[in-house]
C-alpha cells in the first residue's frame, strides 16, 4: 500500500516551523500511543506512521531529500536516507516523551506521588454568599492506611524491587522495527511489588474516609468562585504529598433577587393608581426595607436606581446598586361598583389623546405604515 504524505499525516503544511512540525507530531502521539490504546491495532499503525513522518521532516537533510523527491528521496532501498537507525529518533522519546513517561526513556515512574486535587460544591443562598458565612462540610478522601503507615505492605514486612522491570516501572518493548518503552505489567509503573498486602488496605497503602472540614466563606463570593484549603485532598502514595480540597461555590436562585456581578435586580409590581398618581413604596433589599418614591405617570419598564445596596465583591471595591423595575399591575377581579368606576374614567378620557402619549404615537405609526403601503 502507499505511503501517505508526510506532511499530511502530520497535519501540516509544507514549510512549516520545526516548532509546528513538533506540536502536530507531540499531538499525534499521544492521541495513538500504544499505552492509551492498548487493544487498538489501527492507532499503533497510525503511531507509527506519525512516528516515520516526524522522524524523517525534523532531520533537516532528510527533509530536503523528502521535499525534492518524496518517499524515493528517504527510502533506503532506493539510496535514500530513510530509517530510524539515526540519533533523532531516540531525540523524539527523550524530549516529547519525556512528561507522558515521567522523565524520558529512563525516567523513574515509581516512588512518592502527589495525592489528587478534590472538588466540592457548596451550595449557598444568597444571603450567604453576600454576608459570608461558615459552614461544615463532609467529603469523602483517601488517607494513609494507619496499619502500615502508607506503605501497603502487611507490618513486618515491606514492598520488594519489581523483578520485571527492576524497579525503573517500565520496561523496553519491540513494536515492530522500533522499540518503546511501557509501563511495567506487573507494577503497573511503582517499581515495586507488595507480595504480603496490608489486610486494612489490600495492599493500596490508602483507605477510604469521610472527614468534616470547616469552610470560612468570604463575603461577595458568587457562583464558579473557589476556595482553596491546602492539603485537604487525597493522601499521596508512598509518602507523597497530599492534594488539596476546591470548594466550588454554587449560588441558588432567590425569589425576589437576581444577581448580576456586584449589582442586584428585582421586579416591583404597582397599581396603576399609583403609577398614574405617584406614590412611595417600600422595597425589599438584603439590609430591610427602603423607601422608593414613584413619579406620577410612571410607565411599565421604568427602571429606579437605589445606590449602595447591590453586593460588595469578594475582590474588593465598593458595594453594587440595587436596580428595581416597575412593573404595572392591572386589576383583576373588580366588583360592580369599581367597574362602574373604571367605566366613568375610560369615558373621561375619550377624545383627549394627551394622557396617553405613547398609544398615540403607535396607532400614528400604524396609520403610516398602512399609507405607505
């Protein structure tokens, strides 16, 4: 079967940065590396194939050979200088390797390991997320088994060099017309073995455990912030360090309040009496009650500012507005005595389009409109 293009198999256009050619090829790999793709005889074939093109476009001289002549120019049955006894290739696993082994083709995989990050949502009103507040939590965490002090092995005993890969946690695999390196079967990348297991732990060197930790939650937090608390996460394995604890903030919704950054919003309803009359109501707010005065003739939409009583952000800087939108409330409901009423208004109201300034203006837009037409 043909060999496809380098450069398409890469990803890259001719010409392209080393720098390029590296990112493409560091992608490729890692996407179709055997180790991830254990059962899949498709992604070693395309590992290989990334492996081939990278190995001959980053040799400059092969390179040149390859842009001029194509496969001929590197194949070396046809004279060419293709193959992979040369020195980039083991330059491919030391450098773009060398974090997916842990350190190359020698790296050691074993010894101590960070323990992982946890996440936790906390769930607040938004009271407390403005105030701040304190509030107990309960995770779930791995810890050192206390019977062999972390180690996994029974007491008395300790863990032993892995015979197969002699304790480096990976081992030297042939992969066609090239060799590889992959993590230790047997250790799976520890460098060690426990042939007695710690009978708390079978062996893991970590047991599962709810602990109870005391959150202080800072005024002005809103959903998506986090709190950090140190060293709170999963133990780590074989004395080392232990993760930390993320406590992701979630701000349920309020039932008069929206918030939007520092700023809050709510809706008021009014009668249309005191829309059209003015008046001075009361509004809610997260410090009590205010009071906010309506002008006569205020329309639905109206939008009133009430200075310093939004939030003040957990960053610093000064407190929000609280912002109120009219609303205005028609009557429901109406007994015959207050029809009547409304009756004898709408009757006093006819022929005088001053009072409704805004259904003029309408219907003359619709007069035009319809004219036009």
């Amino acid at each position: 079967m043909a060999k496809r293009d380098y450069y398409e198999v890469l990803g890259v256009e001719r010409g392209s940065s080393e720098a390029d050619l590296k990112k493409a090829y560091r992608r490729l790999a890692m996407k179709h590396h055997p180790d991830r793709n254990p059962d899949s005889k498709e992604s070693e074939e395309l590992f290989k194939e990334a492996n081939e093109a990278y190995e001959c476009l980053s040799d400059p001289n092969k390179r040149a050979a390859y842009d001029q002549y194509g496969h001929a120019g590197v194949d070396p049955s046809m004279g060419g200088g293709g193959g992979f006894g040369g020195q980039n290739f083991s330059d491919i696993f030391g450098d773009v390797f060398s974090d997916f082994f842990g350190g190359g083709r020698g790296g050691q995989r074993g010894g101590a390991q960070r323990g992982s990050d946890l996440r936790y949502t906390l769930e607040l009103n938004l009271e407390e997320a403005v105030r701040g507040t304190s509030v107990n939590i309960r995770v779930p965490t791995l810890v050192n088994c206390k019977p062999c002090d972390g180690s996994g092995a029974k007491k008395g005993s300790s863990p032993i060099t892995c015979p197969t890969c002699g304790g480096i946690g990976q081992v030297r695999m042939q992969q066609g017309f090239f060799s590889v390196q992959q993590t230790c079967p047997r250790c799976h990348g520890q460098g060690k073995i426990i042939s007695d297991p710690c009978d708390s732990c079978h062996g893991e060197g970590r047991v599962e455990e709810y602990k109870t930790l005391s959150v202080k939650v800072p005024a002005g937090v809103d959903t998506g912030d986090r709190i950090r608390l140190s060293g709170e996460g999963e133990a780590g394995t074989q004395g080392g360090p232990t993760g930390d604890l993320y406590v992701v903030i979630n701000v349920r919704e309020h039932s008069i309040f929206q918030r939007d950054g520092k700023h809050l919003f709510c809706e008021v309803p009014i009668s249309f009496v005191d829309a059209a009359l003015g008046g001075e109501l009361e509004i809610p707010t997260l410090d009590g009650r205010v009071k906010l005065k309506i002008p006569e003739g205020t329309q639905t939409g109206k939008q009133f500012r009430i200075r310093g009583k939004g939030v003040a952000p957990v960053r610093g800087g000064g407190a929000g507005d609280l912002m109120c939108r009219v609303a205005v409330e028609t009557p429901v409901n109406l007994n015959r005595r207050q029809r009547e009423l409304l009756e004898e208004f709408r009757s006093s109201l006819e022929g005088d389009e001053s009072h409704s300034p805004k259904t003029t203006g309408f219907f003359d837009g619709v007069k035009r409109f319809f004219g036009d037409l």
